[in-house]
C-alpha cells in the first residue's frame, strides 16, 4: 500500500508499506479530477515532478486536513 506522509515542514512524501506491515491510521480523501495536464501523478510524485501543476494544491490541503484530524498519512 501507497500512502501520502506529511511532514511537520508541510512537505510530504510517497511512502510505501509492505503487506506484513501495519498500516498506520490514514485519511481517505476524495476529489474531483481535473485535466490529465492538470493533475500530479504517480510518476511525478516518485520523480519530485509536479509542483507547478494545479492538483498539487490539493494535494497540500488534503495533507492539512488530515493533519487537522490528527493524522500523518492520507
């Protein structure tokens, strides 16, 4: 499983757990999409790509939310 961590700085990271693992307690949050140019994707988030697109912001507030509720990962 694939999860979003944010970071105290606000920044946050693809982090990736193993099926042995246990998965730590994490937000569930839903959008809508918007162009495919538009979007972050899988690749930029591996490749640190992305930011200049629009879907990062909500990347950001999704992590904030999820901060808002106590949790680290979304």
């Amino acid at each position: 499983m694939r999860l979003l961590r944010r970071c105290d700085t606000g920044d946050f990271s693809l982090t990736q757990f193993s099926d042995d693992e246990a998965i730590p307690p994490y937000a569930i949050l839903s959008h809508t999409w918007g162009l495919d140019t538009e979007e972050v994707t899988f690749e930029d988030l591996v490749n640190g790509t992305g930011e200049a697109k629009l879907g990062y912001k909500k990347i950001r507030f999704y992590g904030e939310q999820a901060r808002q509720n106590s949790l680290q990962y979304f």
